[in-house]
C-alpha cells in the first residue's frame, strides 16, 4: 500500500493534502497480496475507512471516480467503484452517510466519473496542456429528484442516466410519478 492509501483511511484531510502536495499519485491502485486491499485507490481507501474529509480532497484535487476493482471484494462484483463501495458501506452502518453524500455530489450516479475525469478522458483532449483544454464540464443534475432534499442524482452523460434509470433511480426518484427525470 502506498502512504496516501494509508493516509486516505485513517489520517486527517491536512495529511492527504500534505502527500498530494508531495507529489503522491491520487489515482495509484494498490497491489497488495491481500485480496481486501487489492486494486482499490485511495478514493476507495477514503470510503473504506468513512474518511469524508479526505474525500473531498480527493475530489476537489481530482480524483478519479471511475477506477474499478478488478476482483470481488468487500461485498461488491469486479467492476465496482468508490460510490459502489460507499453505497454498500452505508448500507450495513449509517455512519458511512457522510462519505456516501461527498461521493453522490461529485460523482456520477452510475460509472463514478467525477467531472473533471469526464473532461480528461476525452480523447481529443489527450496530450494537451491543462490550459489548452475545454472548461470542466458539470455533471447534470436529475430534474425529478427535489431540491429541498439534499443530494440530486447526478449523471455525466444520457447513456448513464438511462442505465441507472432501469437499474435504480427509478424506485428511489419523487420525479418518476410525473416522469421529470
């Protein structure tokens, strides 16, 4: 496991930023033995020790929602990211809720893409100096979920809205019953 890892898990938000000010790689995805910390990045470290503050740096500092676990663990298929993780997470203990909520704000509700890794992946883009690229698109917002009621479901692209439509959102979102979303 890398110090940021360890860092994401257990220490306080001031010590992430110290090792993303050092140069730590935010999205390096462990190699342990151990198949409970196999493959999981630091975002995922964050959400496995319910480090909220830790999160948010992440976040804000660019970290990528999308990096999946290549192999079950933790309850979850291969295949499943940070929000997946927190989702499970909150489920079994609803101290987890404040993580969950840091992730659903930043991420996409059905692949984990953060919006900043939305602008990055697009192949256009590749190579090209940060300054060069196009504005950091915003992740939209489910026009049925209401306002006054904290986190909207967010998506960054119609292909993910609709998947999570059939999958999930629809059982949970107050704007099904007038179709708004």
């Amino acid at each position: 496991m890398t110090p940021l890892c360890l860092a994401c898990h257990h220490a306080p938000a001031a010590v992430v930023v110290a090792l993303l000010d050092a140069d730590a790689h935010i999205d390096f995805a462990t190699l342990a033995s151990s198949s409970r910390f196999r493959d999981l990045t630091p975002l995922m470290f964050d959400v496995e020790g319910n480090n909220a503050g830790a999160a948010k740096v992440l976040l804000k500092r660019g970290a990528g929602g999308t990096k999946h676990t290549t192999q079950a663990a933790h309850g979850l298929a291969a295949g499943s990211t940070a929000l997946d993780l927190a989702r499970h997470c909150t489920g079994h203990n609803p101290d987890y809720a404040e993580t969950l909520e840091v992730l659903r704000k930043r991420c996409c509700n059905t692949c984990g893409m953060t919006s900043r890794n939305q602008r990055e992946q697009n192949a256009e883009f590749v190579g090209v100096n940060q300054e060069a690229r196009p504005p950091q698109q915003k992740l939209q917002l489910c026009a049925g979920c209401p306002r006054h009621k904290g986190v909207r479901a967010r998506y960054c692209s119609p292909k993910c809205q609709k998947a999570d439509w059939v999958v999930r959102h629809r059982a949970k979102c107050e704007g099904a019953a007038t179709n708004k979303c």
